[in-house]
C-alpha cells in the first residue's frame, strides 16, 4: 500500500476489494476533505459519492449490511 497518511481532493485511489457500489481494479477520485479521517470517494461524473474513512485499517467505505452483500470497500492510494 502507498503513503496514506495525507489524502487531497483530486487524489486517485485504486478499489483493492470491492462491493455491490465500488468495483475492485476500478480507479476513483477523492472528493471534498471533511477531515483527516473521513472524505468523499466520488462513484461517478456527477458528484455521485460515498463517505470514506481513513484509519489504521486503511481506506475503506463501510455500508449498511442490507444494502450491500459485503458493506466495506477497500482502496489504495495510488502515488
């Protein structure tokens, strides 16, 4: 895994295990910084976005269990 230690708006982040919302081997793009721990993770060209976390699990988008059959996403920045 690369440096995760500071995440900006415009960063990409490659999905390293994805879910029924995030396809693993898909590149995404980092959104609005709400703080040093959660920011956007764009799903699409319109603003379209989930929440994600960055911690010492890593980067990961959690879900409700009932709409998704596996509720966490993770990615990797990529450099």
């Amino acid at each position: 895994m690369t440096n995760t230690d500071e995440i900006n708006t415009d960063d990409k982040l490659l999905c390293v295990k994805g879910n029924d919302f995030y396809s693993e081997g898909e590149i995404y793009t980092v959104g609005r910084i709400v703080n040093d721990k959660y920011f956007q993770i764009l799903t699409s060209g319109d603003d379209d976005h989930w929440y994600a976390t960055l911690d010492d699990k890593g980067i990961y988008v959690s879900f409700d269990s009932t709409i998704a059959t596996d509720n966490k996403a993770f990615f990797d920045k990529i450099a």
